[in-house]
C-alpha cells in the first residue's frame, strides 16, 4: 500500500475523468508533466505555479516538500492528516516509508475539489447507513486520546480528506428531515453534501453556537457563505454544519486554496490581504473580486478571527474554466498565540483596524470602502444580540465581547 512511483491526475467535475497529467518520483524529487490532450482543453487549474505546458515540471521542497500547491490541497491536514496517520499505523506501516504520492493514493477519488488520483487506495463508501452525531463524537474523543482504534476505518471514511485541527465528517444531509447518513458516493434524491464540525479539546465547550453566530453576522454583514446548520444532539451538545461548496449532487468543483495558489506556508504565512486582493482579481477579472475580500477582512478585524491563514480562502474552478472566489468558511472567534492574524491587513496583523482597512482599499481603489467597511462594524457591533439567539453561554459572550468592543474602538 506504500512506493508509489507513478500517479495519474485526473480532474472530475461529475461527468467522468478526464487526465491532466502524470506525477514521477524519482531521485527523491517529484516531476510532474501535463497530458497533451488536457493542455488543448485550456483550463488553468493553478494559472500562478502550474501553468498548462509541454515541459516536465519540478516544485521547490519549500514549502510543500516538493509537491506544487495544486496537489498539497488535496492533502489532508490537521485532523485528516491524524486520522490517515493513526490508520496507517493500525495496518503497521511506517510513517517514515510514506510519501508524498503514496499520501495522494489513499486520498483517490475522495478528496475535497475535483482532482482524482489513480492508483486509489481509498475505499468506496456507497450505502445510507444513518449516523448518530453522539456516536461519532464519542469515537472522535477515543481517537483524541489514543484510547481505540476500532473505529479509525469508519472515521477515516468520514473524514480522512479534510483539513483543519477540528474533527470533522463529511455526510449526506436531509434538510427537511435532519436526518445524516455517511457521506456515499450517489446520495438519495433528497440528501445534500454537508461537512459536521466536532469541537477539539482546546475549543470552547459551546463552539458550535459561537461558529453558528459569526455566521448568522457574517451573512448579515454581506458576506457569501453557504447554508449553515445548528444540529443537536442529547442535552447540551450541539454540532456546527454546513454544506460544501465543492459538491452539488454528482457535479464537483475544482477547489484551490489562497495558499497552494500562491505557494503560501499558511503555517507561517507571509500572507496580506493585499496579496489575497491581487490573487481573486487575477482570477475573477473584476474589481468586484477586491470588495469581496475587503468585507472579509474588515469582519476578521472586528470579530476577532485570527485564524485567518491562507488555506482559509479558496477559489472554485467550473469544467467551463471560470473562476470565482470560494463562499468564506472558518468564519469564527479565534485567539492566536501571539495575539497575531495570520493575514495581515496592510502590512498590520497584530492591531489591524479601520485605518489599516482604508489603507488596504485605497491601494487597490476600491469604490466605497468606508460604507463597506461601516456596514460590517455596525453588524458586528450586534454580538451580543446574535450570541443570545444562539444560544452561546453568558461566560463566553462576555469574554469575546470583551475583545470585540476593544476591535471596534480601533
């Protein structure tokens, strides 16, 4: 199951597979080269790195240990990257025997986007089989403290493409009914394609509320998400979910992400929202690109998301090669360790405010920067009203109150 020397890229937008090219190991270095065919099709999958051509390619080892960011996003990460590694433990393989192609074999046909690889290791996963959130969570918490590993092969199923620290599953969603099923390849008529967060033990016990009021504020302040659901399980459990914007039904969207765009190491990123602005315009082709993200940072300023890096910003690919930023996502109340956004605004990221936002804008001549910018203070300024209608605890609308008021003066 581990020496990949060969792997076929493919890219699916839910009709059928259509090769893009071919990655090699060899000599330690990973060479990539396009399919001829695929380069008269003229869809830039990753126009900034990887542009089409007829020469035999080679990434850097920085920062994604010789992989172009195009592939690096179809790696999990963060909990994905936990699951895939505590499954290949189980089987007894050696993390140290593990590369790169053989980690994009096991991810196959199930990564997030569009991009398929062959050999897959990963298994089908057809069938609606109901899950209970409650159940899940508890084998997550085993999984956490190292106490089982009898139900990896299932939790892998369920998230072992995703990336971020939290636990999260992909299923098969019911709206009407609330009823979740695992994420099979061909859902029933009825079911849409949903991600469920679990919290992870550094988070606030009443996460999914405080995520579920950023978005109710974020939608408020104009910003485009996709539908997002407050589930319940027994008394006092709640689970954030929301629906994938790289799925609709059997149709799949091409996903990349700011930071495998632009080779951007989201864990030390040097990252501004200038250069996130310079990368949707380049895509998009529209100034309307640039006032997009403006309304995004301007909502991570006040509401004080700090977890702001770049594989938190995607662009989305359509089989017609048109480009469009990504809904936003990861839209939360986050503490770093420094006291520092990951993104910074203006060349600031450890007090952004209005200022840095206005100097931000007029850079990029952005046409009613200070009402965009006001339209987002005066709904974030409403915390504590989104806080009480879901149901986050007195203790932590106090506390993140407390910083978001600080934000706003600025």
């Amino acid at each position: 199951m581990t020496g990949i020397k060969k792997l076929k890229v493919s890219v699916n937008f839910g009709k059928e597979d259509v090769q893009v090219g071919e990655m090699v190991l060899s000599e330690s270095k990973i060479w990539f080269k396009y399919d001829t065919d695929f380069i008269t099709r003229e869809i830039e999958l990753s126009p900034f790195k990887l542009p089409l051509g007829n020469k035999i390619y080679t990434a850097e080892s920085y920062p994604f240990d010789g992989l172009f960011g195009l592939f690096n996003d179809s790696l999990p990460d963060g909990w994905g990257r936990l699951l895939l590694d505590r499954t290949l433990i189980s089987k007894g393989i050696s993390l140290q025997e593990v590369t790169a192609l053989d980690r994009l074999a096991f991810v196959g046909r199930h990564g997030m986007g569009a991009l398929v690889y062959e050999p897959g290791f990963s298994e089908e996963t057809d069938g609606i089989e109901t899950l209970e959130l409650d159940v899940i969570a508890g084998h997550i918490q085993q999984i956490i403290e190292g106490t089982s590993t009898e139900i990896l092969d299932e939790l892998y199923r369920l998230g072992g493409s995703s990336n971020g620290a939290r636990p999260k599953i992909m299923v098969g969603f019911q709206p009407e009914s609330g009823q979740i099923i695992f994420g099979a390849n061909n859902l029933p008529e009825d079911f849409e394609n949903w991600m469920v967060k679990f919290p992870s033990g550094s988070d606030f016990a009443d996460i999914a509320n405080i995520e579920f009021a950023y978005y109710k504020m974020a939608t408020d302040a104009g910003i485009k998400m996709n539908p997002c659901k407050l589930l319940t399980g027994n008394p006092g459990r709640n689970y954030f979910a929301t629906k994938r914007f790289d799925r609709e039904r059997q149709k799949r969207l091409h996903m990349h992400s700011a930071s495998g765009l632009m080779h951007d190491n989201f864990r030390m990123s040097t990252m501004d929202y200038g250069n996130l602005m310079d990368c949707a315009f380049r895509l998009e082709k529209h100034k309307n690109a640039c006032e997009k993200v403006l309304r995004i940072a301007a909502f991570n300023v006040f509401a004080n998301n700090c977890d702001d890096h770049s594989k938190n910003f995607a662009f989305l690919l359509d089989e017609s090669g048109k480009w469009e930023m990504s809904p936003a996502y990861d839209l939360t109340f986050s503490l770093s360790f420094n006291g520092m956004h990951s993104t910074m605004v203006a060349g600031e990221s450890k007090f952004p405010g209005k200022k840095h936002l206005l100097d931000l804008a007029n850079h990029f001549g952005i046409e009613n920067a200070a009402t965009t910018i006001e339209q987002v203070k005066n709904v974030v300024s409403s915390w504590n009203q989104y806080a009480s209608v879901c149901g986050v605890t007195p203790v932590s609308k106090k506390n993140i109150d407390k910083i978001v008021s600080q934000n706003l003066s600025r």
